[in-house]
C-alpha cells in the first residue's frame, strides 16, 4: 500500500516522475546508492522524528548526520527518532523506504540544505525497494518541504 501511495501521490502531482523499483534492496544509504549508480551522499534520506509532541519528517543527503545543537535552535526541542512501528504508522511507509511523499496524513517536511549540493537525489518511494529521481527543489516543491540547516557542516 505504502509504495502505491507514493504512485498514487507521482500520478496527481507530478506524472512525469516515475517510481523506480529494483530486484535489489535500497533500505540504506549504502544498498540505495550501490542500486542506482550515485554517490551515498545523493540519496536523499528520511527521518521521521518527534521533538515533544510534533512528528515531522527531515530530509538530508545521504551522509550527512544531524547536528543537535543545530536542530535544537531551529526546532526547540531535542529529536527523538521514532521506532519502526512509530514510523509506519506515521507515515504508511516502512522503514528503509521513508520518504515525504504519499503520505497519508500531513506532516511537516523539512529539507536540509545538504540536498542543495546536488542537481538530482534520489529518495526512497515507500517501499525498500523504491526510489525516484528528482531534483532538491522539485522535491521541496511537492512536499511543501521548508529548506533548513540542521546537519553538521
């Protein structure tokens, strides 16, 4: 269901993007960049976290690693990583596909400017075998996504 959320979520508001599937699990930074040709630092990886009583999603490269001092200015609490059950019910998808798209509920997105170095990433697409290419700011663009800088430098 979470995959064809994410088709679904592709067919209304963006039909030129395609989900790509592969034979191969993309579930980590590494697994997804080895399966579709780019650097780790080009995927575009989800977390979902709680800070007090709100989830939201961030979006960062690949690589890149939360700075909590950062994250704190910016969003007043300290992140708390959901656990996997946490994760899906938050946002239909499964871990190792979280993504910011077919989601089914509104939760606020964030890009990390991590993702500005980059023409086109490649995110998850629901499933841990999914993903798509896109461009940071189309990306922002669809989700509602607000740019931040909360990873380490």
């Amino acid at each position: 269901m979470s995959l064809e959320s994410v088709r679904a979520f592709f067919a209304s508001k963006a039909p030129d993007i395609s989900v790509i599937v592969t034979e191969q699990s993309s579930a980590t930074v590494a697994l997804a960049a080895q399966a579709h040709g780019v650097e780790p630092a080009q995927i575009a990886k989800t977390i979902c976290l709680r800070v007090a009583d709100r989830i939201l999603l961030v979006v960062t490269a690949g690589t890149a690693r939360l700075d909590n001092r950062k994250f704190k200015d910016r969003f007043g609490g300290k992140p708390r990583m959901l656990d996997a059950d946490e994760v899906v019910t938050a946002t239909s998808h499964p871990v190792g596909g979280v993504c910011p798209f077919g989601l089914p509920t509104d939760l606020p997105v964030y890009c990390d400017v991590s993702l500005k170095q980059f023409s086109e990433v490649v995110p998850a697409a629901g499933a841990t075998n999914a993903a798509v290419r896109i461009s940071p700011q189309r990306m922002a663009e669809l989700t509602a996504g607000e740019w931040v800088d909360v990873c380490q430098a």
